[in-house]
C-alpha cells in the first residue's frame, strides 16, 4: 500500500466535509503554482492555470483510484493541463536558446560601460540592487526553461527542480520511467551545455552576470510582473526575504541548484473564494 500522508485528508474531501475541501485548495495551491510558474514564465498565465487546474483536482476527487500519492495524482492532472493549455505571446514567438544568447550578449553590450564593480556592489547593504538581482535571475533562469519543447520542459521541472522519482515522473507524464529518464537526461543535458557556457551562475567567467542586466531586464520589461507579484506577496506579508545566488567561483554550478534555489513565488491572492463560487453550484463546498 502506498504511504500517501494526505490519505485521510482525502477522505474527509470526498466525504463533502468543506474545511477538508479548503485545506486540499490551501495545502496544493503553492505547489501547483510553482509549478505552472516554471512552466509557463507569466505569473498572471499561471495563476489561471492554476486555478484551473485545481477545479479539475477538486472536480474529479471520486475518480483517483489511489495508484499514486493523491499529490502526484494532483501533479498529472497540471501536467496534462499545462502539456495541452493555449501558448502565451512569449511561447509562441519560438524562444529556444540562440536567441537568449544574442539578447544576453546583446544586453552584456549595451551595460559595458556601466557595470558596477564588485567594491561598488555591495549585496549586503544595497538592499533594492540585491532585490533586482534576485528578480532578474528568476526571470531570466524562467526563460530558459521555454526554450526546451513542452515535454522536456516538463519533465526537467518535475525532475530536478521538484525532486520526484522516475516512477512518479512516468506516472505524471504517462509514459514508462525509462522514457521518463530519457527526457529528463536529455533536457538536462540542453540546460546544462547552454548555462556552462553563458551564465556566471554556472562560472564566474561566463560572459553574463544578473548584476549587469539590471538596466536592460527592467526597460525591456522582463521582470515586472514578478516584482508585482512579490511587492503584492510583501503586502500581504507573505514574502519570504532570500538573496540572489552570487557567481560561483570553485566550481561548475548545476543547473538544478539554481533552479533551486529561486523564491518560492505565490499567487496575488488567495484563491479560496473564487473557488468557492465556481464550485458552489457542483459541489458542496459552503461552510455554511
């Protein structure tokens, strides 16, 4: 029998009992939209899917047959969501990785002149610079991932950014865990060549260096909505206060400890209430 920790929790769902159902939505919630956020780079593109996803979650509770955790059950039905949904502006205009390294050389060139050296760059005391960094990783780090096909994308981000097994990433994707295995290697393998050659994440001697996107990332739009979404986070007291990854200089850093290592993002708003409302009607979901 599987060890599954939300078994009971489960139960008091299907049994109708709506604190259950809240808790279900509360626990998931976060972990849905980290995932749809690395899957599809626009916050505002990822708090719908993922509000619609967990309408499905909640939607189809009396059909999980309990063959997996009741969270990669949950972890299959945003994949086949995410795999399926409309691309965005940013996935159809066909990023792959040539053009994210012209637009890093390109930005490399344009801040030449202006590259703040490491004495004028203070990250323990220049609160704002340290912040941007941050938000110019993730943006940045984020693109990346749409330049691997959809299902590469996918199974890199179960795999080495949310630490599932071959067999739960076979399961999730319906595919075997050796084919599993071949995509997750595969992408990993096309993040790690284009990082250990660009980024100064990976190595300090790569030519791009955050500190020194600042200027372009944030004309060029890049990093906006992620800064909406974490001053809407600090508001509501929800931010999580982290320092951006500085450049590794003893070692070739994996891809996978950057990815990592990025904040834990949230939606803007809690979406228990706009669930309740469209569940209302097909599910007992009041707490009346």
């Amino acid at each position: 029998m599987i060890d599954d920790p939300h078994l009971d929790l489960l139960e008091s769902c299907l049994q109708g009992k709506p604190k259950a159902l809240e808790e279900l939505i509360q626990s998931f919630q976060p972990k849905v939209f980290s995932l749809a956020l690395k899957f599809l780079w626009n916050p505002e593109d990822a708090e719908d899917a993922t509000q619609e996803i967990l309408v499905k979650v909640i939607t189809n509770l009396g059909g999980f047959r309990k063959e997996s955790k009741l969270s990669t059950w949950i972890y299959k039905i945003a994949n086949n969501h995410l795999i399926n949904v409309k691309k965005s502006k940013m996935e159809s205009s066909q990023i792959h990785f040539r053009r994210i390294r012209e637009e890093l050389h390109t930005s490399q060139y344009v801040e030449q002149n202006q590259i703040m050296s490491p004495s004028e760059l203070n990250l323990e005391s220049n609160s704002n610079t340290s912040n941007m960094i941050l938000h110019v990783q993730v943006a940045c780090t984020y693109a990346m991932l749409q330049s691997l096909s959809r299902k590469y994308r996918m199974a890199y981000i179960l795999g080495e950014v949310f630490s599932i097994s071959s067999e739960e990433g076979g399961y999730v994707m319906e595919i075997t865990p050796d084919s599993y295995r071949q995509l997750l290697s595969r992408a990993r393998n096309q993040l790690e060549q284009f990082l250990e050659k660009e980024c100064g994440l990976t190595k300090s001697s790569n030519p791009c260096h955050c500190k020194n996107r600042i200027r372009y990332a944030s004309k060029a739009g890049r990093i906006r909505a992620y800064l909406k979404l974490s001053e809407q986070m600090k508001q509501d007291g929800r931010w999580k206060e982290m320092k951006p990854l500085l450049p590794e200089t003893t070692k070739i850093r994996k891809a996978a400890e950057i990815f990592r290592s990025q904040p834990t993002f949230l939606p803007k708003k809690n979406q228990l209430e706009n669930m309740k409302e469209l569940l209302n009607n097909s599910f007992p979901f009041s707490t009346r």
